[in-house]
C-alpha cells in the first residue's frame, strides 16, 4: 500500500498510555512524526499558533475533560487550516449517538478501545493515502488553473488546459471518493448486523477500489510532468 512516509500524525488524548502505545505503533514506520497533547485544552489553546503545515492525519479521543472529543473536532472544523485534514476518533463508548456524531462532523475514522493493533494501523495506512492523492488533487488543480491563466493572457491555444485534463482529474476525485463510499457502506452493514459474507464481498470491494488510486497516480505524475515541460512550478 503506497501511503505519505514521512507523515505527521496530532493525537489529542487524556490517557498518556495511550498515546505511547499508538505511537509505539506507528513508529514502526520510521518516517512518521508526532504531536501529543494529553489535555485538550493545552491543544485548543495552541490551536492559533500551531503548525499544521504538512499534517496529514489527527486523532482525537472522545471523552475528555474539560473539551471533549467533539469540541475539539468543531472547532478544527471551523479553522481553514485543519478543516480538511482526516480525523480519526477512539473511544472506549461507542454509543450509536457516538458514532452518528462522529460521522456527521466529517471524521473518517471510529475506533473502539481496545482496538486490534493490526487493523488499527491499516486504517491509519489507508486514511494516510488518502490524504496524499488529496494532496496530489489539490496541487494539480492549482497548477492547472495557473497555467489556465498563462494561457488566456498569451492568447495561446494549447492542449495543456484544465479542459485537457477534466478527465483525469475526474477520474481521480471519483476513486477517492469511491473509497470513502465503500468504507461508509461497510461500516453501516456491520452496525445493522449484515451477513459476514456481505461485509466480506464489500471489504474485498473496497479494496479493489483503493488498489486504484495506484493508478491515478501514475496519470499524475504525467501530468506533472507535461507542466513541468511548458512552465516553472517550483513556485506555486
């Protein structure tokens, strides 16, 4: 599974066991970096002057004193800065109104206390690739638009267009949707007590899906390519 090495991972969680183990797990990939917050309000109170330059995944603990879990995720919500950044939650509650409001409120991830080890760090892997085909897609379309604007100023006809690469960048943001699609499916289906068949066929589904965004890389890389070749993109 293709995924950011060098990630950096915020864990926001009053249980310091925790957050050692977690990162005792993650560690095993060496590239990762972390941010720990064992109060709430230490976090939200840094919130304004914190760094969230290049942090692709943030995992927060529901209950919590003083802030709890879904404070903490309104207000990275409402900051322009870690809007957009996944959010995994852990609890050792998992209510139905735990996890409706989890999933209502954008995070993509709900993990029950204690949580299996192996699973719990291919979820990260999984959300950690998705955050970089984001990336890609977020890059790729400011590039495009720039050059777009090249184009129109120099009065130039050129296939290098947003219009030219419509298809590709379509392509892209349906695969990683699709992924998003197939684990809100499967999650649904466990919570209603579907066959274990019928979970089986959607995860092998899921993952034939994310298998995919390999793909979709690659048609990015040629497109990064191709600008390269016409346009200097250090600066964007």
């Amino acid at each position: 599974m293709q995924f950011k090495k060098n990630a950096k991972i915020v864990m926001i969680d009053d249980n310091r066991d925790i957050t050692e183990m977690i990162q005792m797990i993650l560690s095993e990939e060496p590239g990762f970096k972390f941010e720990i917050f064992n109060k709430s309000e230490d976090f939200l109170n840094r919130l304004g002057e914190f760094s969230f330059e290049n942090c692709d995944l943030i995992i927060i603990d529901i209950m919590m004193p003083v802030y709890d879990g879904f404070q903490v995720i309104e207000k990275l919500n409402a900051n322009e800065k870690t809007k957009d950044i996944p959010k995994m939650v852990l609890t050792a509650y998992p209510s139905d109104e735990n996890i409706k409001d989890s999933y209502e409120s954008g995070v993509m991830h709900f993990i029950t206390k204690p949580f299996n080890i192996v699973e719990f760090f291919f979820q990260v892997k999984t959300l950690l690739k998705v955050k970089m085909y984001e990336d890609f897609n977020r890059v790729i379309i400011k590039l495009l638009r720039e050059k777009n604007k090249q184009l129109n100023s120099k009065k130039v006809t050129n296939d290098l267009t947003c219009g030219y690469y419509e298809k590709d960048i379509m392509a892209i943001t349906n695969g990683i949707h699709s992924v998003f699609n197939s684990i809100n499916t499967i999650k649904t289906s466990i919570e209603k007590g579907s066959d274990i068949k019928t979970i089986a066929l959607m995860v092998h589904e899921a993952q034939v899906a994310a298998s995919e965004l390999d793909t979709y890389r690659v048609e990015l890389d040629k497109i990064n390519i191709l600008l390269k070749s016409v346009c200097d993109i250090s600066k964007f």
